[in-house]
C-alpha cells in the first residue's frame, strides 16, 4: 500500500471513530426530564422553613398591608424562601422541566432571561416560592414567548448558580438550550 492511500485509510477509519463518539456524546447528552420535587433535597419540607421564622413576635390578626411589622415579616419570609436547600447533584446535568416563564428581561416580544415557575402566578403573587422552586433560564438569543398562562418545557444545562431579582430568588441556573410549548 502507497503512503497517500495508507494516509487516506488512516483519516477515514479516525474520521468514522470521531462521528460514532460524537453521535453516542450526543445521545449521552439528552435531556432528562425532571419534576419540580426533584429540584428540593430529600429531607426538605415547608415546616422547616417555617419553623425559621419567629412567628409570636406579630400579632397577624392585626397586620395590615401597609404595617411596618407586616413589611418586617415579608422581608423574614423573603429571606427563609431565598436560602431553602437545593440538591447539588444536579449541577450540571442536563434536564427538561416544565414550568411557566415570568419574564425578566425583554426585548419586543424576545425574552432574555426568565424565571420557570411550577405554577401560574408564581412569583407575581406574593411571597414567591422557595428558591428551590425557581430557575433563572438564560436563553441563547432571546426566546419568543407567548401567553404567561401558556406552560414550557425548558431543555438545557443546569447549574447550581443562585439568582436573586425583585420577583424571587432562584436556586438554580438553567441555560437553555431549547424551549418548546407544553403538550
């Protein structure tokens, strides 16, 4: 055999290995689609958050909305939702979750970034879910979002990087690799 068909040879046989390992990194990567429980550590409950809130210093049958003390006591509770735990095995996998997108940075009708909520309202009502409950999403280009109301599914890298906004906190960075509607 001549050098340039040994050559040849040698870059088809390296050229079919590094397709076949690309295609089986591929189909390593695919999404895996997760529930919101799946995003709180297995001993986490509601309880505990709120056993870390000193409730006996207000008197809440009295507390109107523009009261001080009632602006204390969201500030607390703000403060316990921001801090809840988040399971670090799941720093950057790859996953899928549904959700519904609260916008926060926009361009038209392109947004930017966004937070996922398991819920319709999340985040616009008050106190927002836990931060274990919220993902920030970074999309790649901006995202064309329809209806709040309409659900998404998120698909993409997700990472244990906390984000904080006036709407929530989040426990979790999502970098969206693709948003599809909901079905």
């Amino acid at each position: 055999m001549n050098s340039t068909v040994w050559k040849n040879t040698l870059c088809l046989a390296f050229s079919t290995l590094l397709l076949a390992s690309v295609a089986v990194t591929v189909q390593a990567r695919e999404a895996t689609e997760i529930q919101w429980d799946d995003l709180m550590p297995a001993n986490f409950s509601y309880k505990t958050l709120r056993e870390q809130i000193d409730f006996s210093q207000y008197d809440l049958s009295s507390l109107s909305d523009d009261d001080p003390e009632a602006q204390r006591l969201y500030s607390d509770m703000t403060q316990v939702l921001a801090n809840a735990p988040v399971v670090d095995a799941l720093g950057g996998a790859n996953i899928k979750l549904a959700g519904f997108v609260v916008p926060l940075e926009m361009d038209g009708d392109s947004v930017y970034s966004f937070l996922l909520v398991p819920y319709y309202g999340a985040c616009i009502h008050t106190p927002p879910p836990p931060s274990n409950q919220i993902v920030f999403v970074q999309t790649q280009g901006g995202y064309e979002m329809g209806p709040m109301d309409e659900p998404v599914y998120v698909s993409g890298t997700l990472m244990i990087e906390a984000q904080q906004s006036e709407l929530g906190s989040s426990g979790y960075t999502l970098y969206a690799g693709r948003i599809d509607p909901y079905l």
